[in-house]
C-alpha cells in the first residue's frame, strides 16, 4: 500500500495515474476497519485499475465532542487489513493538512438534514458534506464506495454529487452483518460483551417490525410494540421510523408498489448505533 499524508504529493500521484487512462474507486472511511469496509475495497476492486482509501477521523462531522475523542483509532491494525485485500493507496491526512484553516466551510443541505440523523445530530451532514466534496476534489474518483448502513449519509452524498455537479459515480454496498445480524460497524469496538449482546436490539426490532409490517399492521401499532421492546431493556432509542426508499418521507404502512425503508437509532451503554432495512429489497 502506498501512504501519503499530504494532499499535493497524493494528489499528483493520482493525476499521474489518470494521465495513463486507469480508473481511480475511492472507499472513503475514518478507519477502525471491519469487514463492511473491506467489502467497499473488494468492490472497488473489481470494478477499477487503482483503488485508493482514505481514513480521515473528521472533527467536522463530529456534534459530540466525546464521541470524536473516543471514536476508536486502531491504524496499524487498518493498515494490514488494507494490505491482505489488496488495497493500492491509502490517504492518512492529519487534521491540519485537510482543515489548516479554522473556519469551516457549512452546507445548508435542506429537508434531508432534518429529520432522523438530522434531526439528533445537528450539523453531522454538513460536515459529512465538507469532507466528502474536499476528499472527491482530491481524489477525483471515476467511483466513490459507501455502505448502505449509513442510508441517509448515502443520500446526503447522491444530493451532494448531483447538486455540485462531481464527474464520478456513487456506488451502494449492502450493509454487512456479524453472524448473529448485528451490523458492522466501527463504533461496536466500543461495547463491552454485555452490551455487544444488547445491541442485537436493533437488528431484532428491524426484522420484529418488518414481519409485521409485512403482515398489514399499520407503523403506528408496530411503533408502540418496537417502543415498548426497548423500555424493557436499557438500550435507549432515539428513533426508529418507517420511511420512503427514495425520499425518506414518513410512511405509515407498506404496499407493493412504494420503496419502504425501516431505519433506527439507539444508545447501547453511552455508544451510539444506528442501522436500517429495506422492506423489499428491490
Ligand atoms: O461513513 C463514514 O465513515 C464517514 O462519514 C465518511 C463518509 C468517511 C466521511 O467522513
């Protein structure tokens, strides 16, 4: 894996590659990598000559300063994840190289960063936003990789690249799950063997509130049941909504012909985990 901690000499070295007609996938992370990003690399990997990751921590997309300080940071490890699927570049940038100057840009990116993870984390999305526009004007990816764990972040993004116009495709990877259904993510490095069985919670409300949506029961009924499943426990949610696929537009009850999505957020001990699920999957 080649390394490069600062944009110019990263950013001449991709130029070079472009020069020579290699298409360039992109799988940005803030690293603690598991086995949903080495999904994105494999992926990239068989779509483009060159695939390059970055891992970034952003601060920007950061509205709790606690959870940026104990966000886990395990490189060495990422590194040698990196190197067995084959990963050719890896962009490791400090702070100061990617924000040297204190007053950062915001983006006002309307409905879509009001509600769900909006709505609990003001100013997220538009840090997501910053970060993601700085890292494709570095990179200038014909591919950019994001999981579909994070489905409003992926919608964010598409907003993103149509609105501003970025020459490159986005392309969605289903959510990759631990044995047991929890989803992968880096945050689940932060529970504890109690916790990390709680927080099948949420994987288990999704498929409970599917199958009976599936069965006709309005989301207003299912809501109360799912509700109800968490005060048992000490697994707080902060949401959990039945939305439209394309829009995420509330939705109370499922039908054939409309693109329902299941989405949730919950604290499990102070760690913060959200996942989502198509109710049909095409
Ligand atoms: O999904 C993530 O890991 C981050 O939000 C991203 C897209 C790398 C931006 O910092």
């Amino acid at each position: 894996v080649h390394i490069f901690n600062e944009i110019e000499p990263f950013r001449a070295f991709l130029r070079s590659l472009r020069n020579v007609g290699k298409t360039i996938g992109f799988v940005p992370t803030m690293g603690a990598l598991h086995e949903g990003h080495l999904e994105l690399i494999k992926q990239s990997k068989s779509e483009n000559a060159v695939t390059v990751c970055s891992i970034f921590v952003n601060p920007a997309q950061f509205n709790n300063p606690t959870d940026l300080a104990k966000y886990p940071r395990t490189i060495e490890g990422d590194t040698s994840l990196l190197k067995s699927v084959g990963c050719d570049v890896l962009f490791l940038p400090a702070v100061s190289e990617m924000y040297p100057s204190s007053e950062a840009l915001t983006f006002n990116l309307g409905a879509l960063d009001n509600i769900l993870e909006g709505e609990f984390r003001p100013g997220h999305f538009s840090g997501v936003a910053l970060v993601v526009s700085k890292l494709f004007n570095i990179v200038h990816p014909t591919r950019a990789y994001f999981g579909q764990k994070d489905f409003q972040q992926v919608m964010v993004i598409k907003k993103l690249v149509n609105d501003l116009n970025f020459d490159l495709n986005i392309v969605v990877v289903p959510t990759v799950r631990e044995n047991d259904g929890l989803a992968m993510s880096s945050r689940n490095l932060r529970l504890n063997p109690e916790n990390r069985k709680k927080a099948l919670l949420l994987y288990q409300s999704l498929q409970e509130a599917k199958a009976l949506l599936l069965h006709g029961k309005n989301f207003s009924e299912v809501k109360k049941i799912i509700q109800s499943k968490f005060k048992s426990t000490d697994v707080r949610l902060e949401y959990f909504e039945l939305c439209e696929a394309e829009n995420l537009k509330s939705l109370n009850s499922v039908d054939a012909n409309t693109k329902a999505v299941l989405l949730v957020a919950a604290y499990v001990g102070e760690v913060r985990l959200i996942d989502n699920m198509l109710i049909h999957e095409n």
